[in-house]
C-alpha cells in the first residue's frame, strides 16, 4: 500500500477560528483523515518542532498556515515548514492578507506593548512588568520571541503557493482544495481558491438592489435595524460585497449583517479598500464639498472600514510614520 | 500581455522640434537612455518626427525592424498623436500600438534646467516604453451624422452661419432668445469704415432667414437641454409664449394701436430704453419674424384680467392667444454653432464717468440709436436734458484694458468710437473730443479712415480719462460737464468742457453665457468667453467635437470678422454633415460580464445613462454608443471588472511605476 | 539634509482641462519646477484611489490631481466623483500616517497655464519642506527584521547540509 499524501496545520497570529473550520468538514473530515497522514497540527495532536525538522525535505504534500505573521517564531516555522513541504497554502484572511491581526499595523510595537500591557482599563500590573525577548531569571536565561515591528501575511515572509481566503474559510471551499490537491489538479501558482466574481454574484439580496444607489448618508450596522431582504448598500450599510471574492455563500449577509470583506479582492485589484472607498465614495448624492464631507463624516474610520482584513496586503501595508524600525 | 503572441519591438523616436525641444532638452542622451529600456528595438532622434520625412522613417522602420509598438516623445498628443497613429496605420501596423510623450510644453518649453529636463524626458519616455508593452489593436467605430445644425443665437453671426448652411442644402435651426433676430448689429446706425448703413445691410439677410425653406426659426426661444454627441445631438428648446400666434400674425401693427395704452409707456429695450413702448409690440420695423410680442409685466389683461383686450378683437386674423403657454421642441441635430454674442460692458459700475448720475452721459450703444434715423429721436441729437450738444467727449476703454473692470481690449471701440465721432459731427456740428489710450485701427481701410476723421477736425486727446465731473471752476465750465484728464503726449492735466459724454464700452461675455457653455460642454477662456480649439489653428471648433463658435461669444471682434469666423463654422458643420459619419475615439469602456458580480454600483456614475442592467445575465454592460470615454465608472468599478480602452489600469499602473522606478 | 531635496510628483491630469492647462504653460513658456511626472487620463473621473497609493508606495513624495472646475467637466461631472473620492481618500491617507499636504486636488481650466504654473511652484515648495515620503525605502526598512531572520535561516539549513553532506562521506 502506497504511503498516504502527508498534510500540515499550523497556526500563527490568528484567533483559532481557522481551525474550527476544518473541523466544520463535519463528518466529510473522515474522508480526508482516511485519505492523508496528518504529520502536524498543534492545535490538535500534540507533535514537536523536532518532529518536523527530522523529516526531510519537501516531504509533506500541503501545509496550511493559518494567521498573520507577527512574532519571529512565526517566522522561523513558516520558513520550516516551506522547507518541509511541496505546497504551502495560506489559510484564511490573516495568512492571506494579514487579517485583522494585520489592524495593528495603524500602531507602533512600543505602543501596543504599553496598552496592552499596562494602560488596558482591565489591566492589573502594578509592576508595569512587558514582555522582553531576553530575561535573566534566577541565573537563568529566558527567551522570548521577538515582537515584531509589522504585522505580515504570510507571502511577506516565506514564498505561497495557494490563498485559501475567508474568516475562516467554508468548509466547502476547503473541502474543494483538498480535492484538487489529492488530485493534482491545483491552478496556476497563487491562485486564490475562491471564485474570481465579487460577492453580489452570490449574494440573495443581489436582486433587491435597485439600479440607482447613492449615499445621502452613511449608517453603521449598530445604528439600524436592518431590513432583512434588502441589499445593505440600498439601506445606507457599507457593504464590502461588491469588492470581495464570493465563495463564503453569503454567509453575513444570511445571518442579516453586511459583508466586511474577508475573502479579500478580486484578483484584478491591488488595493481592496481603495476600490470600495472608490465604488461608495463616487455614489455620494452632493457635489456640494461641505456636504460631501458630511456625508462621508458617516465613515469614521475609513482604515478599519475597508481594510479590516487586508491592512498588511494594501499599498501602504502599515502607517508609515510611526515611530520604531523606520 | 497581449501582442499577438509577438515579443513586443518598440521603436522609440525623440523628436528635437528644431530647438524647441532640443535647446532645453538633451535629446541625444534620451535616445542613449531609451536604447537600454526593455524590449526598445531602436531608438532615433530627427529634426522634426511630425514632417514627411519624420513620418516616413516611422514607417521604414516599421517594416524593416519588424517593430510593432511605437512611442514618440515630441509635442502635445493633442497636437499630433493623430498625425502618428496615422503613420503606423499607413504601415499596417494597428494605431493604437502608440503613445505619445509631451516632452516640449511639459518638458523644454517650461524649465531652464537642462539636466533636470532631460531627466524628466527620459522617466515620462520609459513610462511610455512600459505602457505601449500594454496596448492593444483597437478600431475607431463611427456613426451616422443627422443632417441638419443647430445654430444658438440670431445675431450676424447666427444669421450668416444659418443661411451659409441652409444654401448648402442642410436643414439649419436657429434659435434666438429675443422676440426678432438681428442681434446688436440690428441696432447700429452705420458701420465703419465704410458707414454704410447696418440696416441696409443687415435687414435682407434677416428676411432670407425668413423666407428660407431649409431654416426653421425659433425667436423668443432658448435651448433648455442637450445631450448626446456629435453627429447626434438631442436638444431640447424652450419656446416662450408670446401671445401670438406667429403663424397668423401678418405684422400690420394694428393690436398695437388699439392696445389700451394710447401712448407707450414702457422702457424699449431694443432701443436701450431711450424710447417707449406699449405692452403689445415689434422691437422694431424691420423685425424677423414681422410679429409682434405681448409683454406679461407690462400688459393689463395679465396684470388685472381687466382689460377689455382690444388687441385681441381688432385683429381679424385671430392671431392673439393670451391662453398661450411655454412649448419645448425637441430636435436632433449632427453639429451646433454657437453665436450667442456679447454684452455691453454696464457703464453703471465705473461711477467716475458719471453714468447714470448725470442725464448727458450716455453708451455707445445708446449714441447708436441716438443717431438712428428710426432710433427714438428720429436721428435727432438732443440730449436727455433737451439741449442740443456744442462739445462731445468720447471716452474710449470704458470697461476694457482696466485692471478694475476687463483686462481685454474689446478691439473695435476704437474704431466705432471714430464712426461715432463722424456721425455725431455729421449731426450737430458739435466739437467732438476723442480720449483714448491708444489708437488701434488694424483692418482693411481702417487706418485710412482714422486719418480721414482726423481731416474732419476730430480732438484726439490722448490720456485715460479720470472722471465726468459737474463740477465746475470756470465760467465757461457751467452747465457743462467736464472731462478730466491727463493729456500725456503734452503731459499736463486737462479740464474738457462738453454737453455730452459718450462712453465707449466694451464687450463683455453674453447674459447666460456660462449656462449655455455647461449646457454644451464647453469651456471658456479666464474672461469667459468661450474656448476655441486652438488659437491659432482650430479658431471656432471647441474641445467638444461637433460644436463650433463664431462671432463675440468667442471673443470680441468687429463684423467683417464676425461674418468671415461665422462662415468658417458653417464650413466645418456643413463638412461634418456632408462627410455623414464621425470616427469615435475607441477610449471607451466596456465590462467583462465574467468578472462583473451585478452590484450596479456603476450604473448611477454613467453622466450618459450607458450603462444597463442586463437582467437575463444580472450583470452591468456597457452601450458603446453611449459611452464617451471618460473612465469614472472604471475608477469605481469595486472589483475591477470594467476596462478602459486605451487607459486600462495595467497601462496607467505600468507608467505610475516606470515614472517613479528611478527613485 | 545638506543636500537640497528634490521631491517627486506624481500627477495625473484630465485630458480636457489641467492637461491643456499644461499645454498652455508650455506655449506661453511659463517656467515651473520639473519635479512633475505627469500621467494623462481622459477624465479626473477615472484616477482610481489605488492611482494614488500606488503612486505614494513607489515612491512619490506627492500627487497632484488636476481636473476641470465644478461644472465645468467635459464629462459633465466626473470631476464630482473625483471630489468625493479625493475628500474620503485624504482623510484615508492622513489615517496612514501620511501627511494631507502630500495629496492635492487642483481645479485648473484649459485657460489656466499661469494656475498650473503657480500649483507645481506651490507643491514642490511645500514638498520641499517637508521630509522625503520615500516609502520604497521606508518597506525596506520596515523588512529588515524579516530578511534578517531569513538569512539566519538560510545560513543555519546551509550548515546543517554542509554537516550532512561530512558525516556521509
């Protein structure tokens, strides 16, 4: 009996949701369990660094690599586990795009240490103790990893073979990569596995839209009770849909919020966020520039409206006057 | 990329424009420079690429090096990207594997740096070289011109375009805002230099319009809408009611003199209310249409509904409808001619001359009707106060060259002001005084007749003049009023005594003249008078294909200058009609229905409604016919799936990069 | 800084007003500073917001947009979608960490070389000012970190083969 393709997991910035997507397989994970030997997930089972670093080269099939890059063992993983394998995927929004992990790239490292660490209203550190790479303890010396300065995707750190998008990605989605894998039958190197096609193409809504959409005032989804058949732009709602890929089946919009653009762009665009602040932007009903501004005041955060998953993968990547590694 | 599956093999061609470009820019250094660039087959310089020598080794060139992309770094594309897509057309090459870099009025004609201009030449050249990699075969696409010309305004201009086109055979429209077409020109007594009478002149043009086959007049009318483009512009035309029926109304006149008003009573507008008229009117005799016009302000059955309306019941012919109401026309036309005119400068807004403060000081304007023979006075020179003048002062520039009020020179106030002179002697033997600035009577005969009002003892005082004052300080001064100014050729401060005061004003941009160039899509120079094309080359053509401008909505100008430019517009829109078609620059937009999701974000931004909603595929497509062009719904398109021809977003992401890869 | 800082503009203008306006300045042999790239587009209704950040991210110190005053657009009002991207995409920019004064959004009719002329002088002097955006420069830097890293690894698997390659001969 021939041996079974191996396959990967590993998890770096992220949240774990990427991870309960692959158990939302659901029963169809037994048919992938049968058809592959698993050789890492932390998350899961419990295998050592070591463990990988005996296998030799390119010996695992597939890694998927889910959240954004942020420490420097992140960092020295990702490079082994490209070593390791003959394909890496990037798993989810945070892999692909940098994520909302990737959010923190509006700050620098010393000033979310400092927050999070001590200025928190929930933080307890009379000791104002922080996180440092280097510690001597009782003649001991402790490492820690090394905080970086910018949050990356995955493809600013080690070479990517296959985009994986979504928070998290469907199941179905996943479920089709596999397939293709096992098959041999993958796309051009860094394809997104998703359709090329904006969400609208997808979305239930798509035909409640009337043709002549324009904003005389921007809503935020806390301030409405939104109407639950039509399209969120028509009710004044910033929906990402019409510059993020489809393949989540709509699933935000089903549970009657406005997609907030996970899957990431399309492949024609460089700059998701830039595209929809294009797109709802042109569409404001003023040409008064008072008014104009009015209007858009109903956009208070414009980074974290439209690039919520996709800060680390846009043009500027990071504010670029922060203080730090500049 | 798509190059047919060839390797791209630019040709890349540095212009020198004699020294225009070469003097600032090293040219041979940037044809060194584009040598190295990727795929660049070779790289010249020459003289003058735009010539026939120059065009000519593009195309030897192209055969012979088997080139298939062309960048030629010379003058403004909107000069001669034409003349080179030409050329590689004749070289069977598609025209649209060009670009163009302006490297002489964005480059050597606007720096002195000669390193930093040919540093700028050769970023703009390799973003050129990166761009063209991107182009692809595109096809002009044309379409049926509509054979009949909108002509807007009915004053000489108007009135010679019209007949100029209508005797070619085309159906012409000519709209007119005022009750009567003949424009200023209706209102002057004569013309210099020869001072042969306007009238007389004027008079039977306006009655070939009348009687034309191919004019279809609209007077008391104004265009109200237009979209479209050229070779098919739709247009909308407001027709105010006049309470007339103009299809019944002979102009006997006899309504008028069985209106109510014995006398007139109100301001006559057409003889710049020196006169009076009654409610029910013809601005004057020799009118076209010969109808006449009820005023609602002024007319009592509108103001009271008490009026008995005589007019109505003595006209046998029926023709006074007061239920009458405003009608829109709607017309479609191949090509436009604007002739809309000018204003006389408001006098009003220079109180140092006194205008409108003291009775005796008048308008040029209002000196024409003055002398008219059927002016208000029957060409009686008596001023407001009654008195018959001894002493004019003709104050010339009043509202031109002055940084206060217009900066331009409204070139024929000199001239007319010499006519004027001649005429107002010719009356009353006055003494009549010129102030000017300078004197400036280019134009065939016009010197000669300067010299001539000189032989009739015209006073030439040269100098500004700095105010129209009643106040006096000798005893010949009283009753009079005096013109202060420094006469600078014997440079003392004169004191001039006159009766009467004549401001020359000059001409100012027509009343609605920004509406209707936002109505047509043109542009307007800084005072406001429309645009031409090119100064020089292209003098009544606008930026917008198939509308042309002739006559003083242009610019100021006198009437042989009027009729020669309004002849020219004809020319061009008779040209375009003829020729039946007109090319459509490919720039268009188009969507790829396997890349759009449907969320019609586009469709509201299309300024021409050319985009639909396909709703069998749930997608957004484009009307080509409809779209001119312009890209915004490619900017805004969220998930990039429209492309602009010609400006697709790899060839302007390709040029952002190549212009900024030496940072 | 001794050296004297040149910025680099980057500017794209509408075919039918600013680009004219441009055409006019070299006709009327207006002399302005050469900093400017200028990249021709029919309309300013078709400079994409992405134009702009691709532009800042290669490099430019500053873009200019130039289009035709408020209804005076040869498209009838691609000009208003361009206002209203501008308004939101500065506030965009700002939020980035990038000065405002880096993005400027003229109106400069087909009759105003002397307009133009006054906008570049005015740009690069205020550009000038200010210090070099360079962001190239900036993302390397910024990756440092990372290409350190990487190069730690690759010596380190380097030495692991070369051990490799004398245990087995």
């Amino acid at each position: 009996m021939p041996e079974k393709p191996k396959i990967a997991f590993y998890w770096c910035a992220s949240c774990g949701g990427c991870e309960e997507s692959v158990v939302d397989l659901a029963e169809s994970i037994l048919d992938v369990v049968a058809a592959v030997d698993i050789v890492f997930w932390p998350v899961a089972m419990d295998f050592k660094v070591k463990d990988v670093e005996a296998m030799p080269d390119k010996s695992i099939l597939a890694t998927m690599i889910n959240g954004a890059i942020r420490t420097s063992e992140q960092e020295e993983i990702a490079h082994l586990l490209r070593r390791k394998s003959q394909y890496i995927i990037a798993y989810g929004s945070c892999a692909h795009l940098g994520g909302v992990p990737a959010l923190a790239n509006q700050f620098s490292r010393e000033h979310i240490l400092e927050y999070v660490y001590r200025k928190a209203p929930s933080v307890t550190n009379p000791a104002g103790t922080v996180p440092q790479p280097n510690w001597k303890d009782d003649g001991h010396q402790v490492t820690l990893p090394e905080f970086r300065h910018v949050v990356r995707a995955l493809d600013q750190v080690i070479d990517v073979d296959y985009y994986l998008p979504g928070c998290a990605p469907s199941p179905k989605l996943l479920a089709a990569a596999v397939q293709a894998l096992l098959k041999g039958e993958l796309p051009p190197k860094g394809s997104v596995l998703a359709p090329d096609v904006a969400l609208c193409d997808e979305c239930p809504r798509k035909e409640s839209k009337p043709t002549e959409v324009s904003f005389a005032e921007f809503k935020r989804p806390h301030e409405v009770i939104a109407d639950p058949n039509l399209c969120f732009l028509a009710q004044g709602l910033i929906c990402m849909g019409p510059a993020t890929r489809s393949g989540c089946g709509a699933a935000c919009i089903t549970g009657n919020m406005p997609c907030t653009g996970c899957y990431g762009p399309p492949s024609r665009i460089k700059d998701q966020g830039a595209k929809i602040l294009s797109s709802l932007s042109a569409n404001v009903a003023a040409e008064d520039e008072k008014e104009i501004e009015r209007i858009l005041s109903g956009i208070p955060d414009p980074v974290g409206t439209f690039y919520r998953y996709g800060l680390a993968r846009s043009l500027l990547r990071r504010r670029v006057d922060l203080k730090g590694n500049s | 990329m798509e190059n047919n599956g060839k390797q791209p093999r630019i040709g890349v061609y540095i212009c020198h424009c004699g020294f225009n470009i070469a003097g600032t820019i090293d040219v041979n250094a940037v044809c060194e420079y584009a040598k190295t660039l990727p795929h660049v087959a070779l790289a010249r310089t020459y003289k003058y690429m735009c010539s026939d020598p120059g065009q000519e080794m593009i195309i030897a060139d192209i055969a012979e090096h088997h080139l298939n992309r062309i960048v030629v770094a010379a003058c403004s594309p909107n000069l001669h990207e034409a003349t080179f897509r030409g050329a590689l057309q004749r070289a069977g090459l598609n025209p649209y594997f060009f670009q163009m870099v302006n490297i002489r009025e964005h480059a050597s004609w606007v720096h002195d740096d000669r390193a930093a201009a040919t540093a700028k030449a050769k970023d703009q050249v390799r973003a050129a070289v990166a761009r063209v990699q991107f182009h692809k075969p595109l096809e002009r696409k044309r379409f049926n011109v509509e054979q009949s010309v909108l002509v807007v305004g009915g004053g000489i201009a108007g009135i010679t375009a019209a007949l100029e086109i209508a005797n070619s055979g085309k159906h012409v429209y000519l709209v007119e805002r005022e009750p009567s077409i003949g424009g200023h020109m209706a209102k002057y007594d004569k013309t210099f230099p020869t001072l042969d009478c306007a009238a007389c002149i004027l008079t039977p043009k306006m009655s070939e319009v009348r009687e034309h086959p191919n004019i279809t007049l609209w007077t008391y009318s104004e265009v109200q809408e237009v979209s479209g483009h050229v070779g098919k512009f739709h247009v909308k035309v407001r027709r105010k009611p006049r309470f007339i029926d103009e299809d019944l109304c002979v102009g006997c006149m006899e309504c008028v003199s069985a209106c109510v008003y014995k006398e007139p009573k109100f301001e006559d507008e057409f003889n710049e209310g020196l006169g009076k008229r009654k409610p029910i009117f013809m601005p004057f005799p020799q009118a076209v249409p010969p109808v006449v016009t009820i005023d609602p302000e002024t007319c009592l059955k509108f103001k009271t509904g008490k009026c008995k309306s005589p007019c109505a019941t003595v006209c046998d012919r029926k023709a006074v409808n007061f239920d009458q109401t405003e009608r829109i026309e709607e017309i479609e036309v191949g090509a436009v001619i604007i002739a809309t005119g000018f204003k006389a400068f408001d006098a009003t807004r220079l109180p140092l001359y006194g205008y409108g403060i003291y009775s005796n000081v008048y308008t040029s304007l209002e000196v024409e009707r003055l002398v008219n023979s059927s002016g208000p006075t029957a060409g009686d020179i008596v001023c407001r106060d009654g008195r018959k003048p001894k002493a004019i002062g003709i104050i010339h520039c009043v509202g031109s060259r002055d940084k206060k009020t217009n900066r331009w020179c409204s070139r024929v106030c000199c001239m007319y002001s010499l006519k004027l002179a001649h005429l107002l002697r010719e009356h009353t033997g006055a003494d009549v005084y010129q102030f000017y600035i300078d004197m400036r009577c280019p134009g065939k005969g016009y010197d000669e007749f300067y010299e001539r009002l000189l032989d009739e003892g015209i006073q030439m005082i040269r100098g500004r003049a700095a105010e129209v004052t009643d106040w006096t300080m000798t005893p010949e001064e009283e009753g009079k009023l005096v013109i202060r100014v420094e006469d600078t050729l014997s440079a003392y401060v004169r004191r001039v005594p006159v009766d009467m005061v004549v401001l020359s004003v000059g001409m100012e941009p027509a009343e609605g003249a920004d509406e209707v160039r936002r109505m047509f899509n043109i542009s307007c120079s800084k005072e406001g008078f429309f645009l031409e094309k090119h100064p020089k080359l292209a003098p009544v053509e606008t930026a917008t294909a198939g509308v042309f401008i002739a006559g003083c909505c242009q610019g100021p100008k006198d009437i042989p200058d009027t009729v020669a430019q309004a002849g020219a517009a004809a020319a061009h829109a008779v040209a375009l009609l003829d020729k039946g078609y007109v090319e459509i620059e490919p720039n268009t937009a188009y969507i790829n229905p396997d890349h759009c999701s449907g969320c019609k974000s586009c469709i509201p931004l299309c300024p021409y409604h050319a985009i639909v909603f396909d709703d069998g595929l749930k997608k957004a497509r484009i009307d080509e016919a409809l779209c001119l062009g312009c890209g915004t719904c490619v900017a805004s398109c969220p998930s990039g799936s429209i492309i602009q021809n010609l400006f697709e977003d790899e060839q302007i992401f390709s040029e952002i990069d190549e212009v900024l890869s030496n940072v | 800084m001794s050296e004297r800082f040149d910025p680099k503009i980057v500017a794209f203008f509408c075919n039918w007003c600013t680009y004219a306006a441009a055409d006019l300045a070299g006709v009327a042999r207006m002399k302005y500073a050469p900093n400017l790239r200028t990249i021709r587009v029919m309309c300013s209704g078709r400079i994409d917001p992405q134009f702009v950040l691709e532009a800042f991210a290669r490099g430019a110190d500053g873009v200019l947009i130039g289009g035709c005053h408020p209804g005076d657009c040869h498209y009838i009002s691609g000009n208003y979608k361009c206002l209203r991207r501008f308004k939101l995409l500065k506030r965009l920019v700002q939020d980035m960490g990038i000065e405002p004064e880096r993005l400027r959004l003229e109106w400069i009719s087909a009759s105003e070389g002397d307009k133009l002329r006054q906008v570049v002088n005015e740009f690069v002097a205020t550009l000038a000012t200010m210090p070099p955006l360079n962001l190239p420069k900036r993302f390397v830097e910024w990756d440092k970190e990372v290409a350190i890293l990487r190069e730690q690894v690759d010596a380190a698997h380097a030495q692991e083969e070369q051990q490799e390659v004398s245990t087995h001969a």
